[in-house]
C-alpha cells in the first residue's frame, strides 16, 4: 500500500475533543503510528523478497554446476541480484540516514553519545608506543622523539646546491605592480569588498552580518 493510502488510513474516523493545540497533537500520533505500521508491513515484505531472491539465487547456482543456464534463468540470475543489491543499498542509506540524525540531535550537546565519538577518534589517532630497536616503547617524551626524527628526515632537504633556473623573455611584474601586491588595504577597497557581500549571509562569531556591517 502507498503511503498516502497509510496516511488517509490513519486518520478514518478520527474524532477527539478538546483544545485545538491538545487535538493537533493526537492527530500527529495517530499519523505517527500509521506511518510506523506502514515501515513495519514494508520491512515484512522487503524481508520476504530478500529471503525469496536468495533462495532463488542458490537454486540457479546449484543448476550452473551442473549445465548451462537458459535465457530465462540467466534473466531470473540478475533481476535477483539486483534486488539484492537494492535491498542492501537501501538498507545503507537508511543507517546513515539515522546516524545524520543522531548526530543532529546528540553531536554538538556534552552527551554520553558525543564523548563516545571523541573517546573513540582519540583511541583510533593515538600512538600507545612503537617497536624500536630494543622493543616495544611506550613513554610519551621517547614516542615524541621518534615521530619528529621520522617526519624531519621525510622533510630534510638532500641536495645540498639545486640549479637555479634562468628564461629570458618572461613577462615580469613592474615595481610599482610588485609594491600595489603587499601594501595595506586602503578604507575605499575595504569599503568596495563589504559592498559586493550579499547580504544574507551567516553571521560571523559576534552574531553580525553583513546586512548589519553595510548599514552601521
């Protein structure tokens, strides 16, 4: 069933007295749990074609062992494991889908659900020792070391004297180009760059935007 048919369905022979706010908000439950009957009749059937095209699937492998598949099976072979695929791919989505969710509900408070994730990134970017020439090293100062020694010999210059390189005929900046690229900003083009700023942009870390800055 559509849908909308599960939505017009939830709402037959609704009838509740009281105020208007207090009725609002029985005629969002009882959509509410029509669309939750309507989820869960759709995970029923999606699991029945799942279960369905799996067993399908077995049956025609089973055949290829012994000969070679017909049209038709080879046809019956791929809209199964397309299925499939669709099944998993929506199952995929719906799980990022809910973990969008959570993280706009419970990310940005100081919940359990927001230390989880930073505990968890600090375990999986934490360095608790390495194998050095004697062993297994875990004493921060030593572990610092070794890093900062990897990284300045990745980092370290090997050729002591490089070949400049010298065109002649390449057009060159005038000086006066050269001193107009790092002078300071003068009050005009400050002026110019707040003009060309849309006005309803975010507004910055004082709670300002530009709208405010153009007219003040």
């Amino acid at each position: 069933m559509d849908i909308r048919k599960w939505w017009k369905k939830s709402l037959e022979g609704f009838s509740f007295l009281g105020p208007p706010d207090y009725v609002l908000i029985q005629k969002f439950a009882a959509i509410r749990n029509g669309l939750k009957e309507w989820r869960d009749e759709m995970k029923k059937k999606e699991g029945e074609n799942y279960i369905r095209a799996m067993e399908e699937m077995e049956e025609i492998e089973n055949c290829m062992e012994s000969r070679d598949l017909s049209e038709e099976e080879e046809w019956s072979f791929l809209e199964n494991k397309k299925l499939l695929l669709d099944i998993e791919r929506s199952k995929a989505s719906d799980l990022k889908q809910r973990a969008r969710l959570k993280w706009a509900i419970d990310g940005d408070e100081n919940s359990k659900f927001f230390h989880a994730l930073v505990n968890a990134r600090k375990a999986v970017n934490g360095i608790p020792g390495l194998f050095l020439g004697s062993g297994w090293v875990n004493k921060p100062s030593v572990v610092k070391l070794e890093v900062m020694k990897f990284f300045r010999s990745k980092f370290m210059e090997e050729v002591e004297n490089r070949s400049s390189l010298e065109c002649q005929g390449i057009k060159q900046l005038s000086e006066s180009d050269k001193s107009s690229l790092i002078k300071p900003f003068s009050l005009l083009e400050v002026r110019e760059a707040l003009k060309e700023c849309g006005d309803d942009k975010a507004p910055g870390p004082d709670g300002l935007n530009f709208k405010f800055i153009k007219t003040f």
